[in-house]
C-alpha cells in the first residue's frame, strides 16, 4: 500500500522559509520521479517541482525558480522542498505526488500559509 505523508507546513511571513517533507512507504522509493504540487484556494492543482529518481535532475514551474528546492533523500524514502523568500501567492495546500504504473498517488497535503 503506498503512503504519502507530507508535513512542515505552517504560516509564516512574507520572505520567510519552510521546508516541506514528504515521507513515502510501499514503493521502491529510489526508482521513481517524485513531484510537490500545490493547490490555493479557488485554482488548480498546479505541478510545483519535480525531481528524478537519483536526484540529478530537478524541473520547477517559473514562479518558484530561484526560491525553492526540490531534494530527496532515498535512505529515508523522504523528499523535500524548500522554500526561500515565500511570498503571499504561494500561501496553498502543498502535495507530494508518485506515479506509478499509470496510476497517481497523492499525500494529504500540508497548508502553507504566508501572511504578515
């Protein structure tokens, strides 16, 4: 059974940092792409970040280049994002995702909410 447990969301300050985690069991973790993604309130799912199953390649969506980073760290089947210089727009619920064999696995999110 694959599980996606995100945690590290709070509410912080504008130009504040927090870093996400996700941890996941039941999957070969260190085989597969992992993704966050987020989802404010009224909008779509958007794709935030991805990375590769070694953790070489990382792709980000252009309102978060330069302020957040993506990293996994594969003994602790765990994947992580960064983020720097947080603004008001990227207050959302942030989810980590796996795919696998045509299918899509979901944690249950984690709020972030960026307010002075």
């Amino acid at each position: 059974q694959v599980q996606l447990v995100e945690s590290g969301g709070n509410l912080v300050q504008p130009g504040g940092s927090l870093r996400l985690s996700c941890a996941a069991s039941g999957i070969i973790f260190s085989i597969y792409a992992m993704n966050w993604y987020r989802q404010a309130p009224g909008k779509q799912r958007e794709l935030v970040a991805t990375i590769a199953p070694d953790g070489r390649q990382t792709v980000y969506t252009n309102s978060v280049k330069g302020r957040f980073t993506i990293s996994r760290d594969n003994a602790r089947s765990t994947v992580y994002l960064q983020m720097n210089s947080l603004k008001p727009e990227d207050t959302a619920v942030y989810y980590c995702n796996v795919r696998i064999a045509g299918l899509t696995y979901w944690g249950q999110g984690t709020q972030v909410t960026v307010s002075s």
